[in-house]
C-alpha cells in the first residue's frame, strides 16, 4: 500500500513538472523592457561628483516622445552639476521598446548620496 502510494505520490509530481515545464517554454519572449530599469542604466553616480562630494536629489518630468526619446520638461535639483549630468544622461535615453505610453507626463527622483 505504501508503494502504492509512493508511486501515485511519485506520478503527481511527475505531471506537474512536466505541465510546468511545458507552460514556461510555451511563453513568448519579452520584447518590452521595463522603464525604470532602462533608466537606472542609464544613469550612474559620476566619479567627479563622487570626489568632490556631491550629493542630492534631481527631480526630473519628461514625456517620451513618438521616437521614443525624453522630452525633459523640468529638471531641479539643490545641485547644479548633478542636474546637467542627468540631463545629459537622460538625452541618450531610448524608450521605443519600453513599456511606456508614449505623450505622457511622468516623474522621477534620483537620488545621489555618498554612503
């Protein structure tokens, strides 16, 4: 009974693995990258601010246009240098494979802090 048991235990197990396996393959690859993570790419802590000690926040709100490229529409920040590093940054950003709707008003903040 125990054999049994262990067989059918055995069997469940095995048809799962094989259902799941199945699923995975069937799936299409993603075309579409994720924005936040083509933006942190993108962006970097700069050795020059990191020697001079410079830290902040930039607030950045940008469209993406048709082609996929920013629009920057405000950049601010208490510095100055990592402003215009982060514009400079953000203008050879592409998102015409992001998943993003393209005209629309978006916000983020990045953060540079020496740790």
């Amino acid at each position: 009974m125990k054999t049994l048991n262990y067989t059918k235990s055995l069997l469940v197990l095995l048809l799962v693995a094989v259902i799941g396996i199945t699923t995975t393959s069937a799936k299409t690859p993603e075309t579409k990258r994720d924005v936040s993570q083509i933006l942190k790419e993108a962006v970097y802590y700069p050795d020059f601010a990191l020697r001079e000690g410079n830290e902040g926040t930039v607030n950045v709100t940008f469209k993406v246009g048709d082609d996929g490229k920013l629009e920057l529409k405000k950049v601010e920040s208490t510095d100055k240098v990592l402003s215009e590093f982060v514009k400079k940054q953000f203008a050879a950003v592409d998102l015409k494979d992001a998943q993003i709707e393209k005209f629309k008003t978006y916000q983020i903040a990045v953060k540079f802090e020496i740790e």
